[in-house]
C-alpha cells in the first residue's frame, strides 16, 4: 500500500487534466460510466455512508428535461457532452447503513433522528463528487463540473417524490482540446496552506 502512482497517472489525474467546455464526437459506454462509478464508490466517507447518487442524462431527451434548468453558460457544454452526471445527494443515505456499517447496525436510528443529516450527505456526497472526477480522468475521461444550474428545478424534473438533492452536474466525454482556453492559475502552498 507504501507504492505510489508514476508521474503519467498524477499528470492525466490531475497536472494536466482540464475543465472541458467542448468535445469529441465519440460516445461513452454505459460500461464505462458504471466503471467510473464502481473506482468513485471505492473512496472513504464517514462511517461508510455513501450518500452520492449519480443520474446520468446520456439520451438527448434527458438532456432536453435538463437544458431549462441550465444557465446559458452551460447549455452548450452540456448538450453536446456524451454524458452529463447529476451528482446528487440522497439524504435519506442511512436506510442503507445496516449494509454498509454493518458492525453498528444502529447507526441507521441514530441518523434517523439526527438533525445535521442534510450537512454530513453534502460533505461526504462532495467528497464522492470529487471522487467520481478522479475516476473518470483515470479511465480516459474528461470532465466537465459545472455549478450553474437551478438546484430545485433538476430536483423537481429528476428526483421529484424522493429525498435527492442535486450537488453539481458534470459532463463527461472525450473532451475538445481546441476548446480549452490556458489554464489559470493555482495559488501556492503558502498562500493556501499553513504547518502548525
């Protein structure tokens, strides 16, 4: 487990992989995006909860149900990306905590009755979030994340009926390079970070 990955994984995962707003006619196979999902699934959350939920709007119907909720700076991208996943968080994530916990079994009472539910499924359903875009890159995909969109409106149109919450949507797809503006830049470890 000390083993680390080489510097062709870290550029593709992460040095060199991009935001893309254009791409590739080439379409993504239901075998891969259940791939991504099954590297994503891997990643740790607290207690093992799993909250994320991914819909994957592949036909161009589902895109069409998605385009009314779309800011106009996302339209484009998103209905001409072979897939776009709604990360979603399901806040009623502890029904299945006996299966997935299962050496405390009463963590699903516990959580039943808990009033932070809504706070622990976005940050652990962020963190899978973050984890699904890992496993695309690392399986040949290029992503898309985007944030411009009406939460309640992709509530409503997908997971009416149901304690899902949309997160953020990512298209996937092979991307564009033409599209791709220069990359900006990061801050630096010590405007970002401190050691104590």
């Amino acid at each position: 487990m000390s083993s680390t990955v080489n510097d062709a994984a870290l550029d593709i995962i992460f040095r060199k992989g991009r935001s893309f707003n254009g791409w590739q006619n080439k379409p993504v196979s239901q075998a891969l995006l259940q791939a991504v999902y099954e590297l994503m699934a891997a990643g740790p959350t607290s207690m093992n909860a799993c909250p994320a939920r991914v819909l994957f709007l592949v036909s161009a119907a589902a895109k069409q149900r998605l385009k009314p909720h779309l800011s106009e700076s996302n339209v484009q991208k998103s209905l001409t990306a072979p897939a776009v996943a709604i990360i979603a968080n399901d806040l009623e994530f502890f029904e299945h905590m006996p299966k997935l916990f299962p050496e405390r079994p009463q963590a699903k009472d516990m959580f039943r009755q808990a009033p932070n539910n809504e706070t622990f499924a976005m940050r652990n359903g962020t963190l899978q979030g973050g984890y699904f875009i890992i496993a695309a890159r690392a399986l040949g995909l290029d992503c898309g994340p985007m944030s411009g969109f009406n939460n309640d409106g992709v509530d409503k149109e997908f997971f009416a009926g149901t304690k899902i919450k949309s997160n953020f949507l990512c298209a996937v797809g092979h991307g564009d390079p033409a599209s791709l503006p220069p990359r900006h830049p990061r801050l630096a470890f010590d405007e970002a970070c401190k050691v104590l």
